[in-house]
C-alpha cells in the first residue's frame, strides 16, 4: 500500500529563528511606550533606543522590564542592563 500522507518538512534559513523582530507594531504604539520611557528615566537621548528595544522584544517585555526596573536604585541603569543582558543571551542561543 502506497503511503498517501507526505509530510512537507520546510527547513528554515540559518539564523531566521533568532532574528525574530516586533516590526509589524504599530508606530504610535511604540512612540507613545517610547516617550514613557523617557519621561520616567529622564533621558531624551534614548529615544531611538528605546524604539529599537520595543521593536526587537515586544512591548510586553519592555513593560515586564519597566516595572522589576523600579525595584532598584537607578531603575534606567536596571532597565538597560535587563535589555543588554537579553540581547547577549538571544546572539548566544543555538537553534
């Protein structure tokens, strides 16, 4: 008997896994959390930073950070040291 279902397996570029971006976020969405981030570290020069944060992990993590960040003393030193700490993690990771 002829087997009838064929499984399809599609491999993926190297590196497409660990490339994943948030691209696809609603600019005013990102301004406005951007902004935010200003406001409450008080660091306008970090604006484009922190777009490019959001866009790379999401809002949801950004916020996620935001709020363990007020624990300590210079929560926007906790904060980039949280986001420094993910990105050395996410060049390291092997799929």
């Amino acid at each position: 008997m002829k087997n009838l279902h064929k499984i399809e397996i599609k491999q993926l570029p190297i590196g497409s896994l660990n490339n994943r971006s948030y691209k696809h976020l609603p600019i005013d969405l990102v301004n406005d959390l951007a902004r935010e981030l200003v406001k409450e570290y008080s660091n306008p020069d970090f604006y484009k930073w922190y777009c490019g944060v959001i866009y790379q992990f999401s809002p949801n993590k950004v916020h996620e950070w935001r709020v363990r960040a007020k624990d300590g003393d210079t929560p926007a030193k906790l904060f980039s040291k949280y986001v420094k700490d993910a990105r050395q993690y996410k060049d390291k990771r092997v799929f």
